[in-house]
C-alpha cells in the first residue's frame, strides 16, 4: 500500500475520532428537545384549562398555576442544557477540524494547545449540560405532585 494512502488514512482515522461524541451530544440533544416540548405542551394545557374558566375551585386553579410554574422552570432548565450541549457540540466539531488540518500539514503554525482546549471545553460544556439534564429531571419527579391526593 501506498504510504501516502496510510498517512492520509491515519489522518482521517485522528480527526474523526471525536466525531463519535458528537453522536452522543445530538443523542442528548434530541432527549433534551423532546422534554422541552413535552414541558412547553404541558404549561399551554394547563394556560388553556385556566384560561377557559370550567374550572372554578380555587384550590385546584391555585395548584394549576403551581404546575405551570413549575413547568417554566423545567423549560428554563431544558433550554439551558440544550445551548450547553450545541456549546459542546460546537467546540468538538471545531476539535475535528482542528485535527483534521494539523494531521494533514495545512497548517503549520498550529498548536496542540488549541486542540486540547476545544476538546476539553467541548467536554466541559456536555458534562453541564449532563447536570442540568440531571437537575431537571430531580425537579420534575420533585414536583410530579405524588403526595397530592387525586380525585
């Protein structure tokens, strides 16, 4: 075989290692897409209920507002996650680039340093987004109601 084609093949094999964490970031950025619309969905019924005005028990519109609060803050925490993991996946597809153009010689007067620093901050950025995935998930069994006695 060629040496050229190893090298190159080499190259190519370097650079798109990371592409496999992009994988996972587009995993848990269509998770995280799919309970914001889930959230957004439950906070416009629930706006709706109110809003018709069948429901006039105090208490029960009282609690609806609660949920839908609570629904707000589970949208805030799902669109934090979602710019943290696009942060993430930004950072790693600029890590493939980088290797991509250092492994193939167009660039020469690139460091290594920058290469570790995309890599890690793109890490750094999934794992955040990762914690507040966790945190909203922790909010929303929190705030599930089951203590609530059903009617």
């Amino acid at each position: 075989m060629d040496p050229s084609i190893d090298t190159i093949t080499n190259n190519i094999q370097l650079a798109l290692a990371p592409v496999f964490l992009l994988t996972a970031v587009a995993t848990l950025f269509n998770a995280i897409s799919t309970r914001l619309a889930r959230t957004v969905d439950r906070m416009r019924a629930i706006q709706e209920k109110i809003q018709d005005g069948l429901i006039t028990d105090e208490s029960v519109i009282r609690h609806m507002r609660i949920e839908a609060n609570e629904a707000k803050i589970r949208g805030r925490l799902c669109t934090l996650a979602i710019f943290f993991v696009v942060l993430s996946g930004v950072f790693i597809s600029i890590t493939v680039l980088e290797l991509f153009f250092f492994q193939a010689g167009a660039v020469r007067s690139l460091k290594t340093d920058y290469v570790v620093w995309t890599f890690v901050l793109g890490l750094t950025s999934f794992m955040t987004s990762l914690s507040i995935v966790l945190g909203e998930v922790v909010y929303a069994y929190w705030s599930a109601g089951w203590h609530l006695h059903r009617r």
